[in-house]
C-alpha cells in the first residue's frame, strides 16, 4: 500500500500538488480513474479515485473516510543536534518509522550545531510517516535550548540518557503503556553545569548500552528500547 | 578515549600507516611522545607510546598488552542489500556500535541489488568499531544467496524477522544470554517460495514493530531488541 499526504481538501473533493503529484505521476505512474489512499496527518484516512491529473494538480473524489485512533504510550526524544546534519536526519526518519510521537532538537552548551533547517526536516519526517504508513505525523518542534526543556521537566515525565556504567537501564525505567521525555545529549555529552542541573531536578539518569553510542544511535536505541516495553504488533 | 586499529606489529614495536595514520595526525593531531590505544580487532589491547612520525608511518612502542574477553551472547544478522547501498552502510554502522558479531549480506528473491562493495563496508565496519571502542570488530560475510544461510539454518539457531501483525514478537521469542541468527528480508519481502522454505524449516518467525519498517530499521531494531533482552551496561 501506498500512502500519500493532503492538505487540500474541500467537501468530497481533495487536490493532491506539489512533492506529492509528482511521487504519484513520476514514480508511481497513478492515473485517472486509479484509487489511492491519503492522509492529512491528522489521524484521517482518505480512500480517494483520481477524477483527473494535469501537470499542477491532481483532483481526487473522496471515496470514503476513517479516523485512526491515535496509538499511546507516546514517546518524545529531545535529543542534541548532531554535527553532521544527515546524522539527525536519519535518526529522525527512523524514530518515525518506529512510530515516536515528537521530537525537539536541542542546543546545549556543547553542541556544535546551532541550526538546522526545520521545514527541510518536516519533509523527512512526512515522507518516512507516509512511508510507513502513519496516519497521525509527529510532531517536530523548531530548535530549543536544553534549558527551556528543563524547565518543564520533571522526575515523573523525564529522563536522561547518559553513557555512564553505574546507571539503570532505559529498560528496566520504563513501565509499560507510560508516556515519556527522553532526552539525549550532543558529542561530548551534557556539561558538567546541565549535569548539575538534571540531578538537582532528580530527573532518572538511564543507560542505554554497555557501549559508547553516537547521539543519533542513542536515539534510535531509545525508541526501539520504548516499543520493545511497550510491545504490540497490531 | 580514541581507539585505532593496527595490523603491523612485531615484538614490542607497531607501525601505524595509511588511513588510521592520515586519521591520528591529520585529524587528531598527534605527536611523537604521545600515549595512543590500539586494538588488533581480534581482542587484543595496545597501549602505546609514538616514538617517531614520518608521512609515511608512525612507529609505536607497545607499553602495555592485555587481551580483552569477548562478550556473549552474539548476535548474527543476515540482512538483504538494501536498493540504496547508503542504508546498508548505515545499518552496518549502527549495528556495530550495538555490538553485533556477524553480518551477512543476502541475496534474496526480491532483491534489486546484487553486488556489493566489500572493501568499503569493512572499511565502515573498522571505523564504526574503533569509534565505539570495541576490541573484536564483527565480521563482515561476502554476499550470499538466502538459500546457503537456509541450508544451515535450524529453529533452534535461525529466526526470521517478517512484518505480518500474527506473528510473536522478537522480544518475546529471545532468551537472555542466547546467540541467534536473524534473518532480514528485502524490500518487496521474502518470496512465498522462500517463505515456504522458511515454514518448512519451522524456522519460528518473529515481529519487529506494528509498524512497515524498512529494511535497515529491522535490522537496527533486531539489534536493539536483541540488547534490551541482554541488558547489560558494563
């Protein structure tokens, strides 16, 4: 099955343009009279025909149309920028696939990175949740500072991934059908200041792996350490 | 801690050369009278002093040796070529950084990619594994046919990853401290005849994720499970 995005939609009838028109003529050679299926990213399914195709725009007939019961526990990773930029972005095509519910970029004292390219990130993000066929697309926030996440954190919706051999495992943290925060830390990690921080809010420090990790690994480790807890196949 | 790989050793005396030398100099800058830490790969620890540095090569002096114990369980995939060679080389990283043993590439039914480049997937391979500090660097298989891997494949030994919402979970299905081999399916799947292969084999099949997941994000989540079921931190 394919799955494609629409923001356009009026009544019975929605436009597919832009990016998407192209996937489906260029790739995926639909043509009129073809069913296909779409979704607003908001939790609807779309069955649609194609009623006609020009180079601008494709005009499609609503078919029929179903709300998609949004999947909890939710899981949101803030988690550093990576220096490389690709690094992030496969994280976040991975995490969701893997189903995360939100993701905030973080600037903390030592991260190299302090901007990133949001709306070139949202397209990632649309395409793997079409991809894989998501009706409800995460959400990715624009770039925050450690500290405003540490603001509204507590030890009870909270924790800090942190490469150190004494600490408990993100797995045995966890309880199932919990929601959580799960913040990540740049190259060469928190600094000794945010470290402070974290353990006077008394936020859980969990480990991920006997091993050192990249922060995009981290990342990916995570989620699949979250869905693991929370296991479902349906 | 930086860890490199070297291959020439004799005595108590070590040529770094190539690219670990061009990587120690260039990037990392170091200098005659410096203290570095080699591996072997194959389980051995170096610590070293640079007695000289030429362009060509640096000659090390072997201070201290120790030979580092392998961790079990291990973990074996054996995962179709991705068609972007890029996802396969990400996975490769990942999965080393998680600390897999072995990986095979397949050739499966439904694979569109049918060659690969070996030399640079070791090369990946070397420098995913001295990046997590890792000391026996996983073996990289040449290619092979889905139908060799099966030939030796047991239920006991051999599960296959495959996304259809019946099956048990991979979490479910792996005891702690167990080795096993995963087996990964390209895009587009096993074929029915491999699956009737695999069903005659009664190789038990095992879910990932409710969720479609590409080829590289099984195998990355097969790793993570993999791990969370062995978790360790030390």
């Amino acid at each position: 099955m394919i799955l494609f995005h629409i923001t356009d939609i009026a009544g019975d009838t929605a436009i597919l343009s832009g990016d998407e028109l192209r996937h489906a003529t260029k790739v995926l050679r639909v043509q009129q009279g073809d069913h296909i299926q779409m979704t607003d990213g908001h939790g609807m399914s779309y069955e649609c025909q194609i009623q006609s195709i020009s180079k601008r725009e494709a005009v499609l007939q609503i078919m029929k149309k179903e709300a998609i019961t949004q999947r909890i526990p939710r899981l949101h990773i803030a988690m550093a920028l990576t220096k490389n930029m690709s690094r992030f972005e496969w994280f976040l095509e991975k995490a969701v696939e893997m189903g995360i519910e939100r993701v905030t970029p973080l600037i903390c004292d030592h991260s190299e990175r302090k901007h990133f390219n949001a709306e070139r990130c949202r397209k990632k993000v649309i395409s793997a949740a079409t991809q894989s066929l998501k009706y409800h697309f995460p959400t990715l926030d624009e770039l925050r500072p450690l500290q405003e996440i540490l603001d509204e954190a507590t030890p009870e919706n909270t924790l800090v991934a942190h490469y150190q051999p004494e600490q408990i495992h993100l797995a045995d943290q966890l309880h199932k059908d919990g929601s959580y925060n799960i913040l990540i830390g740049p190259e060469g990690d928190f600094s000794s200041k945010e470290m402070s921080q974290i353990k006077e809010l008394k936020l859980p420090i969990v480990g991920l792996s006997p091993y050192r990790l990249r922060t995009e690994t981290a990342g990916i480790m995570a989620c699949s350490i979250f869905n693991s807890v929370n296991r479902s196949l349906k």
